[in-house]
C-alpha cells in the first residue's frame, strides 16, 4: 500500500502509482506537486522522484526552478503593482498572485495593510489552479497571521532550486539546526524556491545564503561538512 512503508521511485508522467477512491478507502493520503488524483487513480504528472515526507503526504521530487502555484502551499512573493485594493504579488510563476489589503490579520478598510512595491510577503496560496489566477493571503482558517506577513526591510533573498526548498522545510532536516548553533539567524522557506534570511551582521547573511546555496551542487552531508568549516573560519 502507499502508506505501508518509506520508499523513493524514479516515475515518469503518466505512470500509475495506486488505485484510490476517497470516498472508500480507509487510507487518507495528501499529494504534493507532481501528483495528480485522475479516474480512481493517482497518477504522475512530471519526471522525478516519488517521495514520501510524512505519514500520509507524497510528491514528486523534480530539479525544476520554475514554479507551478500549488493550493496551500506557502510562498515568498514580492510585491510588484497595486491596483485598487488588490496587490499583485510576483511569486516565480508565469503569472503573479493577486492579494486584497484584506489577507491580513486584523485587517479593515481603516486599519488596512500599506503594502510598497517591491515588499517581500510571506504568505499561503488558497487558490491556484490553471483557470484561475493565483491568490495569496497571510491568515489562516482562523485569521490569524501565524508567521506570515511582510518580511522585515533588512534580510536577504535568494534563489534555490524547488526540490532544494523541500529538502530545507522537511523538519527531519538537520542541516539549519548545524547552522542555527553557530550563529543566530532568521530564516523563512517558500515553496516557490525563494528563501529569506536574516543575521545581525552582514558577513553572517552572505555566509548563510552560501551555505544554503551548497546544497544545489552537494549531498547534504557534504553540505553541512563545508557549512560547519565554513561559519567556523568566520568566527576567528
């Protein structure tokens, strides 16, 4: 069964993975990117590998940096035009998300967020589908913003690779704790492969950024190897 056991698959699109009915098995499973419920079968929709992260939660792993907007799934997004009282907000698709100046907790027509061109925005996906324009929020079912919002003027983006960004969300995932007891830092993970982090100094930041970079050219055993050396030689 799907859900027996661990296991990674190279699959290629149209590959048949497991007969599943939702409104008759006793097994719930979530599909992540790549994966797609069609006729009582999931199916693949794109080359890579099939992984499972939690108990009930499956994706494909591809080596792709262009973004395919997925229903709640959290992304950084900067803020590229207004209009009324709607943001368009470039997440790395082909086409930005839109965001109303109500997605925010707390938020009213007196007490609405200001957003500037150019703000980063950390926020969930609520609808994203190919006939309909992405829209971003930062509440969740109960209007809460739980982390989400603008990112604070001060930190550093960049750019990694999707599969990279799964890797570092994964909270199995050791490497950030390595670099977390070395220095103190800030880090946000969107989904769309654009990363967000902060340090007290300047040389910390870089630093970090390049550590994280490592990942796309190095098992994360290597990486964090190199990662250790590398925020040792700076606290010299």
């Amino acid at each position: 069964m799907l859900g027996g056991q661990e296991w990674v698959r190279v699959v290629l699109p149209g590959d048949e993975v497991v007969p599943y009915d939702p409104e008759t098995s006793s097994e719930r499973i979530v599909l992540g990117p790549g994966l797609r419920w069609e006729d009582g079968m999931v199916r693949v929709a794109k080359a890579g590998l099939l992984k499972k992260v939690s108990r009930d939660l499956y994706f494909v792993d591809t080596h792709q940096k262009r973004y395919v907007p997925q229903r709640r799934e959290y992304v950084i997004g900067i803020v590229v035009k207004k209009m009324g009282d709607l943001y368009k907000v470039d997440i790395g698709a082909s086409e930005p998300a839109t965001m109303s100046f109500l997605s925010f907790e707390n938020a009213s027509k007196k007490t609405k967020q200001d957003l500037s061109l150019g703000d980063l925005i950390y926020g969930q996906l609520i609808v994203a589908n190919k006939h309909m324009e992405a829209e971003l929020v930062c509440i969740d079912a109960y209007d809460r913003a739980m982390g989400m919002g603008v990112l604070p003027a001060g930190g550093v983006m960049f750019n990694i690779s999707l599969h990279i960004a799964r890797q570092l969300i994964n909270p199995h995932n050791p490497f950030l704790l390595t670099l977390a007891a070395k220095v103190k830092y800030t880090i946000v993970v969107g989904m769309n492969g654009r990363v967000w982090v902060k340090a007290a100094k300047q040389r910390d930041m870089v630093a970090l950024m390049n550590c994280v970079l490592m990942l796309e050219h190095m098992t994360p055993e290597q990486a964090e190897d190199k990662a250790l050396w590398l925020m040792e030689a700076l606290m010299v």
